[in-house]
C-alpha cells in the first residue's frame, strides 16, 4: 500500500522522476574541506560542470565568492588544486597530476554538432569536464594551468 502511495504522490506532485533524482543527487555531493586560494582562474560563459562519479564536490564557499553566474576553470598552486566549477558542483584535481587539456569539436552531419573538453591526467586516464565550445579559451587556460592544451581534429557527427 505504500509503495501505490508514492507512486499517486509522484503522479500528482507535479515533478517528474528526473527532478527528484537531480535534486538528490545535488544534496549528496561531498564538500571539499581543504585549504582553497585561487591565484588564478578564467571565467567560461553559460557552462555547466559535467556530472560524474569522480572528481566531483559541492562547490566551496571560497569559489562561490568569485562566480558571477558562470563556470570558472581555476588554479589554486599553493595547495596543488585545479578546479572546473558552476553553482552547483565542482570538478576538483590535484594540479601536478594533471598532463594536458584536450578540446574536442564534432561536426555537425547527420547528427548534431557537438564540443568538449576533457582533462588528462598523467596516470593515463581522463575525464570530460563540460560540453562547451573551449577553442576560444584554449591559450588562456593553457597560460594559467601551465599544462598543454590540445585542439583535437574535428569530425563529423555521421
């Protein structure tokens, strides 16, 4: 009987199954409880840090204080951090394991176009920050992360 009850509530509610995990998911990121002191950092515009199962934690205190409404890509070297964050969660790495960026654009063909960029890390694996155009921001991210950036060849979406 409870579980019919739940289910009438979901139906009437007027939110979908999709919000309530969104809205549980948020509630559950870990908070980062290190030392934070970004010395540098580029503003992204109308961006949204990628949901994963790794890297991921509430956005700190500290970065909310310099987000404008935004993603920031930033550097903290003092403590070894390089963070990718919005308003709601941060991607968050330890800066001299990080080998490189790499900024990947698909074409649009058959299906739509498409732009990333991922980090890599020097143990060999990567993880894709956000779905953005980042060609642009290339030099600049390359300036204050001090690693490589790499503008991959583009392809079309067939």
């Amino acid at each position: 009987m409870g579980f019919l009850m739940k289910v009438m509530e979901g139906l009437f509610s007027g939110k979908n199954n999709s919000d309530l995990n969104r809205k549980a998911a948020e509630e559950n990121l870990p908070v980062y409880h290190g030392k934070i002191e970004v010395e540098k950092y580029v503003m992204i515009k109308e961006n949204k840090v990628e949901r994963s199962d790794d890297y991921l934690f509430k956005t700190p205190d500290e970065i909310l204080k310099i987000l404008n409404h935004g993603t920031l890509l930033w550097v903290d070297e003092k403590n070894d951090l390089l963070g990718y964050s919005c308003a709601e969660r941060t991607k968050l790495f330890v800066l001299s394991e990080v080998k490189g960026f790499e900024i990947q654009n698909m074409l649009p063909a058959k299906g739509a176009g498409y732009s990333w960029m991922s980090l890599c890390l020097l143990n060999g694996t990567s993880c894709e920050i956000a779905d953005a155009t980042f060609e642009k921001y290339a030099d600049e991210i390359r300036q204050i992360t001090g690693v490589a950036v790499t503008v991959l060849p583009e392809y079309y979406n067939c």
